[in-house]
C-alpha cells in the first residue's frame, strides 16, 4: 500500500512540476520586460535631458544608446523630430523604441516579440547645435 502512495505522489509531481516551472520562467520573462521598458524610458529621459540644451541628433542619439544600459544599442530605435519651432520653450521629444522577446522558448512562441516605446518631451533651454 506504501508503495501506490509513492507511485500516486510521482505521477502527481510529474503533472504539476511542468506548470510551475512555465510559471516561474513566465514571472523571470515578465520581470525582463519590465527592466527593458524602464531602460528604454530612462534612455528616452537622458536623450530629451540633452537635446533641449542641445539640438544635434547624432549627440542625442548617442546619449539614448549609452543610457539603455544591459540592452543591445543596435535593436534600439531613437527618433528625434525636429522641433516645431526654433525658439527657447519649444517642445523637444525624444521616441526610444526596443523589440522585446521572451528568452523562454514556450512563452516566446506565444507572444513573440513585443515592441516597447517610450517618448520624453522637455520644454527646449538653449539653441544650440554642437559640431
């Protein structure tokens, strides 16, 4: 009788134990996510921090790809439009965009990849466009 309570409790366990594990890497594939788009918004911050002291998008789009730290600078996207207009007090808005996907394979063919986007607009401080 002892042994069909073993048997009972292993089949038990072989049911349960893939669901918690799907679980488990779900929550650490969310928690990834959450850092990426916290990354990309502190990126899109710092870019929009520059761009309203100075207006040359190469240096903005550096300073976006420097700031998104842990996330690879070639799969991000930094969009600076030009202000819509040329005077101290215009809006500058910095758009940082990064393709997230799922490092489990279970979970990543169910979502796939997910875009996240992030947009900072400042009030412009200073005309002002470095070499």
């Amino acid at each position: 009788m002892n042994d069909n309570r073993r048997g009972q409790a292993l089949v038990e366990m072989a049911i349960v134990l893939p669901v918690l594990l799907i679980i488990l890497l779900g929550i650490f594939d969310f928690g990834r996510a959450i850092y990426a788009f916290n990354t990309i918004s502190n990126s899109a911050r710092e870019a929009a921090r520059l761009a309203i002291v100075d207006q040359n998008v190469a240096a903005v789009t550096a300073r976006a790809k420097e700031a998104a730290l842990a996330l690879p600078p070639d799969e991000l996207t930094v969009t600076v439009p030009a202000p819509s207009c040329n005077k101290i007090g215009c809006d500058v808005s910095v758009t940082v965009e990064y393709d997230w996907s799922a490092i489990t394979p279970i979970i990543g063919n169910l979502v796939g990849q997910i875009g996240l986007s992030s947009t900072t607009s400042m009030p412009m401080e200073r005309i002002y466009v470095s070499p």
